[in-house]
C-alpha cells in the first residue's frame, strides 16, 4: 500500500529539497532473536529486535524476569531496531517478549525463548 504523506503529519514523510515523495507504509510486526539460546547463569545473552509500522510509539521487551526494557519512538517512525543484553541471576528457562505498539495499527508481539543453567 502507498500513502500520499503531507508535511506535518503524523505518519511517515519524506522531504526533499522543497518537495513531497510518498513513503511507504510498512505493516505491524515485530522480530526478536538471541545470539545463543543457552547460556550459564550472570552470561550476557544479546538480543536483536525490529518492529515496523505506520507510526511506531516504541517497542517493550519484557526479558520473563521480572525486568522490563522500554525503547520509545521520536516522531513515530516506520520502523524501529536494535540490540539489547540482558543477563539472568537464576537459572531456568524464560521466554522474552518483544512488543511494538502503533499509534494507528495497534499492537504485536513476538517471543523467543533462552534456558539459564546453573553457574
């Protein structure tokens, strides 16, 4: 789908030199993935995130803990990336939600699980 987009709005625009283009829009969706799905207990895993959208608010990711990581949008962008690292204190296993939120298209989650073994 294309968008005619006006200077000012809220969703994605393109300006350059005095004039319009149109942007696409990119649909709701989230991705979350881990270097290693298992590792000892104080080891950093490293995760790598996506989320698009039409106006993005931010992305939550809820590591299964008890630690909530909140990453916020400027401007409502179409997309929005990154990397997190997080470390367990105990062992087991916990599945960490990545969740993208929209201004316009509501909201999607997406989950991977990681295993903590004993140190």
């Amino acid at each position: 789908m294309r968008r005619l987009v006006l200077l000012g709005a809220v969703a994605p625009w393109v300006l350059l030199g005095c004039g319009l283009f149109e942007a696409d829009v990119l649909p709701l969706g989230i991705t979350i993935e881990v270097d290693q799905s298992t590792k000892a207990v104080g080891e950093d895993f490293e995760f790598d995130w996506e989320g698009t959208g039409e106006a993005l608010f931010g992305v939550i990711i809820d590591y299964g803990d008890g630690v909530v990581d909140s990453i916020q949008s400027i401007g409502g962008g179409v997309r929005l990336g990154g990397n997190a690292v997080h470390a367990f204190d105990v062992a087991g296993s916990f599945r960490v939600l990545a969740r993208v939120e929209d201004e316009f298209l509501g909201a999607d989650t997406s989950s991977v699980t990681v295993t903590v073994t004993g140190s």
